[in-house]
C-alpha cells in the first residue's frame, strides 16, 4: 500500500529510471504466464477441446475485427457450446412401465399376480435438468413410438408389447422449463387423448405448474375419473392411480370385492374367520385354525370410505381401544403428516442458535423476551396450525384383505400415522388390553399372534426396502440419450 502511495504522489516518474529491457521483460513474463495458464494448462484439463479453443479464438477474433467484437463471438460461441452439452447431458433420467416398477400400495396375490404380467400397459417417463425446446422435443417421439403399428406384412419374433392405457412423466428432478416446452406437453396430451390414453404428471414443483397452465397444460373442469390429464404429488401416487384404475378396468374391481373370485367366496367363511383365511392366502401361512381363538376377544367395525379408524381423528374406534385391526374387506390407506420426524415432533423446522451467537454475544441473548423467544413462539405456532390442518400427508401404506392394520404392540398413540377407509371397509378389532387378557388365559395362542405379525412386519419391510433400491435405481441411473421405441423395446430384451 506504501509502494502505490509512492508511486500515485510521484506520478510514475520513478519509471523513468528503471531501465527499459526491464518493462519489456515484465511485459514478456506476463505473456507467457497468460499463454501458459490459458493454452498449455487448459489444454491438459479440458476434456472437451471446444471450449478450450475459444480462448484463443478470441486472440485471433480480436486482431481481425477487434477486441469488443472478438469478445461479444466468444460470448455467443460458448451459450452455443453450453447448449449443446445440456443437450448431450440427457434430459430423460429413467424409463421404466409397470412390469418393472410398482407402487407401495399393497394387492391381493390375484392382483399382484395380474399386474405382473400386464403391467406394461403402464408406461413410466422420469424426466430432469432444465427442459426446452432443443432437448423437450424428442418426448414426443419417444411417446408417439408407444402407440406405433409395425408394417404391414413384418413378422415378429416377439410378442408385441400392449397399447399404454396410462403414461407416467415425473417431473420431480426438472429444476424449470421454458415456454416451448409447453407445445410438447401439449402434443402429448393430443396424442394420448386420441389413443384413449390417460396422461399422468408427477412432483410438479409450483413454478413449473404456473408456466404449463399459463401455456393451457392443465386438468380439464370434468369430473376427475374422466380426465385425460391428471397431476399428482410423486411418483408413487400417481403409480398407484394408475394401477387402481387398472385393475377396476381390466378385473372388474376385483381389488375391492373379494367375492368375485369365485374360489376365495366359495372357501372363505363370515366374520373373523374369513379375515385369517385371507392372509393365509395371501402369505402362503396357515395361522387361521390356530388363531381362530381370539374371535372371543375382537370386535367387528365397519367404516365408511374417508372414514378414520379411531375416534381421536374423527372415526369410530374409541382412542382407548387402540390395538390391530384384522381386515375382512375394504381398503384401508396409513398417512402421516410430511413434517413429522423423530427428532423435531410435528414440526420439520428446529431453532438453529448459531446465527443468534454470529451477531451477539451469550450476555446479550436473552430466551423469552428476545428474538429466540419470538422465534419459539411462531415456531410453536407454526406446529399447532400443521397438527389441525393436516393437509401435507404422505402415504405411508395401503392395505386390504390379508393383512392387519393398526398399532404395534407398544406403540406410542401418535406413532402409526393416520389411518382412514378408502372404501367400504369391515374389519374386526383386536385390542392391546385384550390381548393382555389372552396372554393370561392363553399364552401360546398370543404367541402365534406374535409370530403372525412378525411376518407381516418383515414382508412389509422388505417391500419398503425394494422400493428404496427403485428410488435408488432412479436416482443413480445415467442418462438415457435415445431412448427405447414400442416395436424395439422387447426385442432387445428378446435378444438379450
């Protein structure tokens, strides 16, 4: 700082004394560290040689039409080349159908055996990166090659995969969108409307929903089982519609009503009794005839569908009879409030002191009449409002017939989530103290109910785990460039 004090008083006399073949070595110097640094250094670490060759481009731009001029091409020619690599990057993250991947929600043997061979009439599409024009509009090729016909006259050695009566585009990786774009969802719609083929958008974030309505992407005002379009939370809802709707085209509701499968409604009884033989079929066990015993203990409920089991969240079980519900028939849904974690409670925000401790000192914080009692008072706010609302819920499960909802034994009140009837639902009520009762009287009967639910709680985790190693799939996997058509899809799979 003195140096420059120096030499801004002096007025750069003192170069006058330096002697010249001293500027001109500085001057040398500082062209080699520039021609080094920009050409011979990032030559070796550049791995695409387009970029590298815009530096001295510009040299050669700015002795041709001038420095301004050379550096507004340098500028255009690398959005060009930023362009081009954020189309190489890929924008479609995972293809899968529904053969491949399913959801959380829980079907029947007959059900789940259906949906794995005709699964693939549900068509899946996880998108990234930002979308536009340049890297959008191959979707609509990939889409229209799901409806196409093979010639005339070509013979297949290969069964032909179905017509899609449902696709699937996740959105959830897709940090934004252009106006362009907007037209290819638009073609798709089209196309998807003229092969009486339902569109299903996932994870849209809030401002790409505003820039698809504003575009005219949005729900038509209809009743919503007769949209074409339809827009959901995640992957996983909309997976899950989209099998439902399925299965009540395809199987008649089968799903719902166990009586339509003639060999079930000819084998299974009334009651309690039918409620045990269903998860033998389900899971391949044979506990009906050792538990049948408990029926003394349990009692029959029906709910209405959007009905809560107990009475606490509206429903019809009173809150001190908590125990496990065996279903008989219905659907029964588990959410939980998106916020709730172990550690925070209801609330997915906590207090963080640290930037209190960047401004003041601990003498100056003060905990209930300063900022961080203000902070509390609006946090706790802020939880209360999210307990009565309750309007951020995830789907934590969806059970029917063969399986047993309710609490843990040893659960906290508040642990499971909120349970509600999807449909009609008939189930039988087996609570905590009257299980206590029966492990006085009887303890190997309770202990057999103990070994059931301990099978039920380890397949259920081992769904949960393959669902976690698809999210994983999804996440990891690279970016499909080209992605598969209808007519080549089973015969690489064919060949392979």
């Amino acid at each position: 700082i003195v140096l420059l004090a120096i030499i801004s008083l002096t007025k750069f006399e003192f170069a006058l004394y330096l002697p010249k073949a001293v500027l001109s070595c500085l001057i040398v110097v500082a062209s080699l560290d520039m021609f080094l640094t920009y050409l011979v250094k990032s030559f070796k670490v550049t791995k695409e040689k387009a970029e590298w060759l815009i530096a001295p481009l510009i040299v050669v731009l700015a002795l041709l039409v001038g420095l301004l001029s050379a550096v507004l091409l340098g500028i255009a020619i690398s959005t060009f080349l930023f362009v081009a690599m954020f189309f190489r990057s890929g924008v479609v993250k995972f293809l899968a159908s529904g053969l491949t991947i399913r959801s959380t929600i829980e079907r029947t043997l007959h059900c789940g055996s259906w949906l794995d061979t005709h699964g693939d009439m549900i068509q899946i599409v996880v998108l990234q990166n930002f979308l536009f024009f340049g890297n959008s509009s191959s979707m609509l090729g990939y889409v229209s090659s799901m409806f196409e016909e093979p010639e005339e006259g070509t013979e297949l050695d290969y069964e032909l995969p179905p017509i899609p009566k449902y696709v699937i585009i996740d959105l959830t990786l897709v940090t934004g969108m252009d106006t362009s774009t907007v037209e290819v969802f638009m073609g798709i719609k089209e196309l998807c409307r003229r092969h009486e083929c339902k569109l299903f958008v996932a994870g849209l974030s809030a401002p790409v929903r505003t820039t698809l309505a504003l575009g005219g992407f949005k729900p038509e005002l209809v009743e919503r089982s007769k949209r074409s379009v339809r827009f959901f939370a995640d992957l996983d809802s909309a997976l899950g519609k989209a099998e439902d709707n399925l299965l009540e085209e395809k199987l008649w509701g089968c799903e719902f009503d166990d009586d339509c499968l003639p060999e079930r409604s000819q084998r299974h009884a009334s009651g309690f009794l039918r409620a045990l033989q269903q998860i033998d079929d389900e899971h391949g066990k044979d506990y009906a005839t050792e538990l049948f015993g408990l029926k003394d203990y349990t009692i029959q409920m029906d709910f209405e569908p959007g009905q809560c089991l107990y009475a606490c969240d509206g429903g019809v079980a009173p809150a001190e009879s908590r125990g496990l519900f065996f279903i008989e028939n219905g659907i029964v849904k588990i959410e939980q409030d998106s916020s709730t974690t172990q550690s925070s409670g209801a609330g997915n925000s906590g207090m963080d002191f640290r930037s209190y401790f960047a401004e003041n000192s601990l003498k100056k914080l003060k905990v209930r009449t300063g900022e961080i009692g203000k902070q509390a008072a609006l946090l706790r706010g802020a939880r209360l409002q999210a307990i009565h609302a309750q309007q951020n819920t995830i789907r934590l499960g969806r059970l029917g017939p063969g399986w047993v909802v309710g609490e843990g034994v040893g659960a906290s009140q508040s642990g499971q989530g909120l349970q509600v009837a999807v449909t009609k639902c008939r189930l039988h009520l087996l609570s905590f103290s009257k299980i206590e009762e029966a492990e006085r009287k009887d303890p190997a009967l309770v202990l057999k109910l103990y070994k059931l639910l301990y099978h039920l709680m380890e397949k259920r985790q081992g769904k949960v785990i393959l669902q976690l190693a698809t999210l994983h799939t999804i996440m990891t996997s690279a970016a499909i460039r080209k992605p598969i058509g209808r007519l080549s899809s089973h015969a690489s799979v064919h060949s392979s």
